[in-house]
C-alpha cells in the first residue's frame, strides 16, 4: 500500500503546486519598484522574425530610459492566448501591462473593464493614418480601447505559371474562378492538381472565409439593428455555393473541410493547387528561396459574386493597456511608439508582417525593398472586420459546428441557419 500513498502524496503536492502558480499568476500584485527604471512587461505572441521585435524594444528603451520592456511570450495558440487573459484579467491581475489582441478579442475585453480608456491619451492625428476597418474594432461607445499594430486580409494566391498558359486573368467573381479551375484542371490531367484549397476546418478560419463569401454576395451575418442575417437569400446562396465547391463544381477536394492556413498553403506550395485563398503572410514563404513556388504564384483580391464586391475579412493584432497596471503613463507611451511612422515602417521592413499605417506602404525605400503587389494593399483597403461586439466569440461558437456541417454535405444551409440564427438571437437579447 506504500506505493500508492506516495503517490498519493506526490499528486497532493503537485496539485498544491499547481494551483498554486494558477493562484499567482492571477492574483499576484506585482510589488511597486523602487527608484530606478520602470518595468513594463509586454504579453505577446511570437511573431515572425522575433528577434527583430526586441530591437525594436531596444530603440523605444533608448528613447525612453526611464522604461524597460520585459517580454512574456504567450502560447502558438490564439485559444490559449485567449484563455490566458480571460484568467488573469478577470482576476484583476496586476503583473502584466501590455495586452497583444487579436483584433476580436478587443471588444469582449473593452466592455469587461479590462483594458484602459485610451481617447484621452492618444490623438486624432495619430490614429488618422492607421487602417480604418481596423480601428473599427477598437472603439465601444465612442471610446478608444486599444490600437492596431498590424493588419490582415484574406486574398487570393493563384498559379500564375498555370492561368499564363491557359490565357487567363486572376479570377474577379467565384463563378470565374470555377470555371478557370475546371478548365486547367481536365486539360492537365494531374490527379494531385486541385483546384481551390481554403481553410474548411471547423475552427475560426472557417468563419473568415465564409464572411468573404457572404458578403461577397452583398450578405453578412449581422444585419440591420444587430440581428442575425444568416437566412437571408444572400447569405443562404453564398453558403451553398461554398457546399457546392466541394460537391458538384468539384474543384475544392473533400480533404478541404480538414484544412487551416497552414496546411492550406502547404498544398498549394506543393505545386498541388490552382488557387488558394489564405492570408498575407503565405506571399514571403512562396518567394523564398527554395520556394517550389518562387516566381510563379500570384496575388489577387478574394473574389465576389456577379454584381457585388469584394470584401476580405480583416485580420490582424491589437495592443492595449492593463486596466489594472500600475505603469498605465508607460504603457501608453509605449502604444505611442509602436503605431508611429517610423516603427511602423521598421515593422513591415523587418518583422514580416503588414502594418496599419497605411502610409508606410507608399514609402519608397519600403517600395523598393519590398515591391509588396498592388493587390495586396487593395485587399488592405477594402477589408472588413468581423462584426464588432463583446460577443462575438459566442456568436463564432454557434456558427463554427454549423458551418462545418454546411461544407461537410451533412445538412444544408437553410437547416444550418435555421438552427444557428435563433441562438444568436437570443444570445444578444439576453446580453
């Protein structure tokens, strides 16, 4: 039996420890300093080209050395990084300072309390060159809570070798780009050739590429006065062209409701699709040297429906202020530095992903370093978030299953909607 009490002990200890750590990462004031140098300590995710991120710090440190950045990398997955605030913010814990969001999260934390007011602090003239559609999600009843540091949107990559011989322009409009598909596809008679690959895997992912689809056909999800749109016509439509992608067009592959960005683009760097809708940063990877892909893949906006437009889903990460920091004067000088011009442009020059000040983008030691593709600021400016509410992440919950059941072939559209619109609904009646 003395095995077992060891255990026994073993596992008493362990989770003593563990709630613990779980008991001072949430309520844990970290203590006042001294004299000396502030220490902010900045939450984030690691993102390309880490390394240059803390020269970045370095610079804002040498300008400020009454400051100093610590950094906490969060988990690779954006549930955890979620999670982790929702813990510890709801908790009211004070050891962190600076808050990397992704741009849905915003709102939620916004009405929660959790992140400082910052209209006060940060002026019309900085925020004016800053992408718009994201500065949407930044605002909840015309105050300011956190700022874009850099953007997303979905576009469209295509074998640019494949629709040069075959005499074709990059797609406008879905029903173009099937057709192109269907035509490359049976003249190549390649069986590991598919023809659209995107993210159908039923997790956030699948939600954006919907959104493009919708709304590419003049839907959305919420409509007048917040109410779910998801049975309207257009949105019913949208969605059954989605289904129809893998069934009867037969030009995305079954395996399409496994996919997210990275597998996605795993085929289509492969040599293995036609077309690919993913997100910006696929367009570094593709030109790398050893790319299979380098010199012969595209960029173009998501497409539309016949008599709409194209609007990409909007990405991207946000930065706020710790409601419960200490150093609330710090933290925001240190938003101020990183939404500046100047490190805008060092963001997209050596970090590896796209600022929100758009005027970067016409700078031209960054348009001959870069030669980014017109196509891609296009995508930039005609991108819309997601809908703005504290509930959103709820609303996703709901449409994720149903969606998935959608491209899955298990039930249709209509019968989808039908079941998620009325919890929608009642989800923002009882909020």
């Amino acid at each position: 039996m003395r095995p077992r009490a060891s255990r026994l002990t073993v596992s008493v200890g362990l989770g003593l420890l563990i709630l613990g750590l779980l008991f001072s990462a949430c309520t844990g004031r970290r203590s006042r300093e001294g004299s000396g140098p502030v220490t902010l300590v900045f939450k984030h995710a690691k993102h390309p080209r880490y390394s240059y991120l803390r020269q970045l710090i370095d610079q804002f440190e040498a300008e400020n050395p009454g400051i100093r950045i610590r950094e906490e990398i969060l988990p690779a997955s954006t549930d955890e990084q979620h999670q982790f605030y929702v813990i510890n913010l709801g908790a009211e814990a004070d050891d962190f300072d600076i808050l990397d969001m992704d741009i849905i999260w915003v709102p939620e934390f916004a009405r929660a309390g959790w992140l400082v007011d910052l209209t006060p602090h940060i002026s019309e003239a900085e925020l004016e060159p800053l992408n718009p559609p994201a500065l949407q999600a930044d605002w909840l009843d015309g105050r300011l809570y956190a700022v874009p540091w850099f953007v997303d949107a979905g576009v469209l990559y295509y074998r640019k070798d494949l629709l040069d011989k075959y005499g074709f322009e990059p797609p406008r409009t879905y029903p173009e780009l099937v057709r192109q598909a269907r035509h490359i596809l049976a003249r190549e008679n390649d069986p590991r050739l598919n023809g659209f690959v995107w993210q159908g895997m039923q997790y956030e992912g699948l939600v954006c590429v919907a959104l493009e689809f919708i709304r590419g056909n003049g839907g959305d999800l919420l409509g007048a006065g917040a109410r779910p749109a998801l049975t309207a016509p257009a949105t019913l439509e949208a969605l059954e062209f989605m289904d129809a992608l893998i069934g009867e067009q037969g030009v995305s592959p079954s395996l399409v409701t496994t996919l997210n960005e990275e597998a996605s683009r795993f085929i289509f760097q492969s040599g293995r699709a036609i077309f690919m809708r993913n997100w910006p940063y696929v367009w570094r990877k593709l030109q790398e040297p050893g790319s299979s892909m380098a010199g012969r893949a595209g960029l173009a906006v998501v497409p539309h429906f016949p008599g709409h437009a194209s609007v990409p889903t909007l990405g991207g990460f946000h930065l706020g202020v710790n409601a419960y920091s200490h150093h609330k004067k710090e933290a925001i000088a240190f938003l101020r530095f990183m939404i500046r011009y100047s490190s805008q442009k060092e963001i997209l020059l050596n970090l590896g992903v796209l600022p929100a000040h758009m005027e970067v983008y016409e700078d031209p030691e960054v348009q001959e370093a870069l030669a980014l593709p017109a196509e891609l600021l296009a995508a930039l400016s005609l991108a819309q978030p997601r809908p703005v509410t504290p509930y959103y992440l709820m609303i996703s919950q709901i449409l994720q299953p149903e969606l998935s059941a959608v491209v899955a072939g298990i039930r249709s559209p209509e019968q989808a909607m039908a079941v998620a619109a009325p919890q929608i609904e009642h989800l923002l009646e009882i909020r």
